[in-house]
C-alpha cells in the first residue's frame, strides 16, 4: 500500500506531552478483518489515581421526561424511556475538576453498538456555543443506552451536540456496529466532523484528530465549512478542506506523544518501516489505511502492547502501552449481540493477560465489579477519597504485576502470559461454535455456557497472576505509619541475604514517574528478620489522594540488584 505522508521531528522534540491523556483506538473495517468481522482495539489511559470497575447494566424502562445531571456544572439531560443492557467498564476517580473521569468509558450495548473515545487536545475553538455548559459524559451514555446500531448512535450524538454544544476541547467518538464504524470528532461547542471507515480499511486515533476530508453526505459538514471561514481559518484559495489542520489547535498539532504512536500502529499494519517519515516536514496522516494483510486478533494485541523502541513507559515520547494505561479492550463484533467477545486487558497489556468476556453474560465475576451499577452511575462524579481505598480485586492486582515489572523491566512474563492467550483462544475455538449453534435454539444453555466460559477464563487468569507474582518475587511490605508531606514514611520488609543500599530505594504510587517518588534515607536492622526503610515525603503527595493506597517500592541492594516491593498504607491529606 503506497500512500505519502511527512512527519517533522522537530515537532517530537518541541513538543513534549504534558498530563499523558493517551487513549488509543484501531477501528478494523469488516474486509479488512481476518475473522470477517468488525473489530474494536482500545486502550484507555488517564494520569493519575484510577480504578477501573467493569459493569453488566440491565435494560428497563422509565417514566417519560426523567433527567438526570451528570457533571454538576453541565446541562440537564433527559434519559430516554427505554434503555437497552449494557456491558460498561468504569474509569473512577477522585478530583475536584470532575472532567478527569468524564470521558474514559467503555461500553457495548445489547443490540451490538459499541463506543469508546479519544481525547484529541485541544481546537482552535475559543467562543464555543454551549446551553448550561453543555454536554460531556452524558453523551456516550445517551447513545449507548438508546442506539440500536452505529448509524442510530452517530445520529443520537449529532443530536445531543448540536442541542447543548460539546463541553469539551476536542473528542473523538467511534460508533461500530457488526457492519460499519463511523468516527466523529468533536470540537469545543457545537461543530463537527464524520467519516465512516472503509470496509477494506483500518483507521488508527490517537489524541489528535485524523479526519481530514469530512464526508459531505454527513450532519454538520456545512455548518463546519462556514464557521472556519467565519473565524478566518479556511478560505476556498487554501484548496480541499482538510479538517485536521483547520481545526486543530496550533500548540496541539503533531505532538509527538500522538504522532510516534500514530506512525507506531501504521508500521504494524502496513509491516513496513516508516522511520523514515520522522525526518521531513510534518503532514497529517491518512484517516484510514489498507493493511499489509487482514487484521486478526493477534496484531491488534501487537499494536495494543506496543513501546517506542528502547523506551519505557514513561519516558516521553510514551508509546501507545503507557504509564497510564488502566485496561485494553478488543471488540469482536458478531451478527448476534450476546456473541460479541469482549477481551479485556486489565492495566498495561504488555504485563497482563487478554481474558475473554461474553456480552450477553448477565453477571460480572465478583473479582471485577465493586458496587451496584445503577449506584455507581449516579455517583460517578460524587466520588470520595475513600471511594478509592485498594480493593483485593482483580484489577489492583494486576496493577501490581504491571507495577513490578516496570520497576524491575521485567519482561519475562510474557511467555507465561502468550501460553496463557494461545489456551484461551483454542478452547474460544472449540466453545464458540457450540455456543453460536445454542443461542439458535436453546439460550438459556447457550447463556449458562458463556457465563461459565467467562467465570473460568477469570479464575484462570488470576492463577497465572497469583503465578506471576511469585516469578517476579514481588516483596510486601508492613507500613508503619501513615504518609503524608511532613512526616517520614516507614516500611517494614523481611531481611534478604544482601545489604540493601538506601540511597536506591524508592516508593511511590504506580502511576507516577520514579523521579518524584519518596527516597529512603536510612534502612535499619530490627533485629528480628525484618529491616525498616524510612521514606521521605515525596514530589507524588502533592497530587496524591487521601486515601488507603497501594504503593511500590524499588528496593535496591548495594550490588546493584533490584527487588520490586508492595505495600498499602494510609495517605493523608
């Protein structure tokens, strides 16, 4: 596949990413799919202190003009008197801005639809048309709990925005169905741009937009044509419309945080290597692309996982798996809803296993889901810091594999975890047609089995995970005390046979850089087994949450030799 585009290096340097809002999309026509069906590959990232809850929401109906108020700044919204089921997965957190968790879900509805976004920084947009500050989180949920395939969804969003005009700087929505994928991105207020990705094509969306020439047939395309001229950006002498230049803001184009990735998951696609491009004037890249070969599972988790090259997460520019990476979905998208494959990757995918999940299951393994769905919609932005005390579920603990593997940069659990997926996969082979043949004529057999089939694929995921932690040899640790910023921070570990070197040692919260992790100042023999490191307060406790943390230490030996280490304390504000 021939195709020229340019990307300036310059850019990269110049432009070094702040907070790593880094979500990832690859949206895979049904032609260029090796299963024959639509695909959804995503990752979800967002900095800071997160949980990640997964979700079954059942259908119901409600009495007619019932709103509700999502963000407390934002418009009211009406909820429609008919919602269909939903398969969510919740990114929760804490903050005092509320937009931190306004834009990070996941969903698949009952009748096949499923939605994910990406953050595209930010527009020119500075005078954006907004009705009681408009429409942020309420937007996926509207669609999703309304549509009925992916051209109902776009035209529900399309609806919503141009009503209360969009309350953020720049979004990008994919809408896919079990027949064709439409992406929309948002600018601030009340304009945007659509395309529908090719059958034969595959679209990749970091966090800048990708759409360059905005299909015509399509709501909004006139209105975003004038309104460029209006404010000076576009007039017809510059030649085609091209979207991604007009409206993208001049300090947000071609940062290399979005770029290496964009070029990263093109040169898996196309197997080819485009280092080249890195070297000449910057250009937007191609919405959409024909693949080298037809898209299977296996190079969407290769794309999913992948580092820039001698990088680690969180050195800059960040790959497209990152530091804050909270979990990665890939949709297979079937003819029947309840068949669609949902796999799942808890935390960064390069440490974690891919685990199957059946859409139409109607109850989430009790490792995964903290609290009643219908509650934790209505508190989603009323989170409180002990909203996000460490849970013993599956999600912290494969946070701790991740954890310990990037301290130690490990990557020797990705044999455990390839055998893992290769098993998963076989026994999809020999189910899946089983389960296709019942729904046919008796499912609630057919229902039994995929229930089953997921509640043994997360019983064996966390076998491997209680055997990766002791491969990793991952040290816990007893706190003390508390932690705050003016206190040191005290830790007790069983003695190993080597002296451990203070000055090596660290501890801090998962999804911080190290450089601003607490140093240990002294390490003390008790006397009984166990010596005690004392931390000091560190750079991390300015933003931390207060609450019952898990953290991570390094835990340096003075040969060099590093251990990884856990503990969970209390942080104070």
């Amino acid at each position: 596949m021939a195709f020229i585009f340019f990307v300036s290096l310059a850019a990269f340097v110049l432009a070094m990413p702040r907070a790593s809002w880094a979500c990832m999309t690859i949206l895979v026509g049904r032609k260029a799919s090796a299963t024959g069906e639509v695909l959804v590959a995503h990752n979800e990232d967002a900095p800071g202190r997160f949980t990640m809850q997964t979700h079954l929401v059942q259908k119901r109906r409600r009495r007619s003009g019932k709103k509700i108020k999502f963000e407390p700044d934002l418009s009211e919204l009406e909820l429609g008197e008919t919602r269909t089921n939903l398969f969510w997965a919740e990114a929760k957190t804490y903050s005092k801005k509320f937009s931190d968790s306004a834009f990070c879900d996941f969903y698949a509805n009952g009748h096949g639809v499923v939605i994910c976004s990406n953050n595209c920084e930010e527009s020119k947009e500075d005078s954006p048309e907004l009705l009681n500050g408009g429409i942020g989180y309420g937007l996926r949920r509207l669609v999703a709990e309304r549509s009925h395939c992916a051209k109902e969804a776009l035209e529900i969003a399309c609806g919503l925005v141009e009503r209360y005009g969009y309350a953020s700087s720049g979004r990008s929505y994919a809408f896919a169905d079990k027949d064709e994928i439409f992406v929309m991105q948002i600018v601030h207020g009340k304009h945007y741009a659509i395309a529908r990705v090719p059958d034969d094509e595959v679209a990749v969306i970091p966090n800048h937009y990708t759409i360059r020439e905005p299909e015509k047939k399509f709501r909004g395309y006139d209105e975003l044509i004038s309104y460029a001229k209006a404010r000076g950006w576009y007039k017809d002498s510059d030649g085609a419309f091209d979207f991604a230049r007009v409206y993208q803001a001049e300090n947000s184009f071609g940062l290399a945080k979005n770029t290496y990735r964009h070029v990263k998951a093109f040169e898996i696609l196309l197997d080819m290597d485009l280092s080249g491009l890195l070297k000449t004037e910057w250009q937007p890249l191609p919405f959409s692309i024909k693949p080298a070969k037809l898209v299977d599972i296996e190079t969407l988790k290769k794309i999913l996982r992948a580092h820039n090259e001698g990088l680690h997460h969180f050195d800059k520019p960040i790959g497209i798996c990152n530091c804050d990476t909270l979990e990665s979905t890939i949709a297979q998208i079937r003819h029947n809803p309840d068949r669609i494959i949902l796999r799942k990757a808890l935390g960064r995918p390069c440490s974690s296993p891919y685990v199957a999940w059946y859409s139409g299951i109607n109850s989430v393994p009790e490792d995964y889901e903290v609290r009643d769905p219908e509650n934790s919609l209505l508190e989603h932005f009323k989170t409180k810091p002990e909203d996000m005390d460490y849970r013993n579920n599956a999600w912290y603990r494969a946070m701790e594999i991740c954890a310990a593997c990037d301290i130690l940069h490990d990557e020797s659990v990705e044999a455990e975890i390839q055998a893992f997926e290769e098993e998963v996969e076989e026994k999809l082979k020999v189910l899946d047609p089983q389960i296709q043949l019942r729904l046919r004529n008796e499912p609630r057999i057919a229902q039994a089995m995929m229930e089953a089939a997921v509640l043994q694929c997360s019983k064996d995921s966390e076998q491997l995970a209680a055997t990766l932690r002791a491969k990793l040899k991952i040290i816990t640790g007893e706190a003390l005390n508390s932690v705050s910023s003016e206190k040191i921070f005290r830790v007790r570990i069983p003695a190993g046979a080597s002296k451990l070197n203070a000055s090596g040692c660290l501890c801090g919260p998962s999804y911080v850089d190290k450089g601003d992790w607490s140093q240990c100042c002294e390490v003390s023999d008790t006397g009984d087994g166990y010596v005690t490191l004392n931390f000091k307060p560190g750079e991390w406790l300015k933003d931390a949450v207060p609450c019952f943390t898990d953290l991570y230490m390094v835990i340096e030996e003075e040969s060099g030799t590093r251990r990884a280490g856990t503990v969970r304390a209390k942080v104070n504000a």
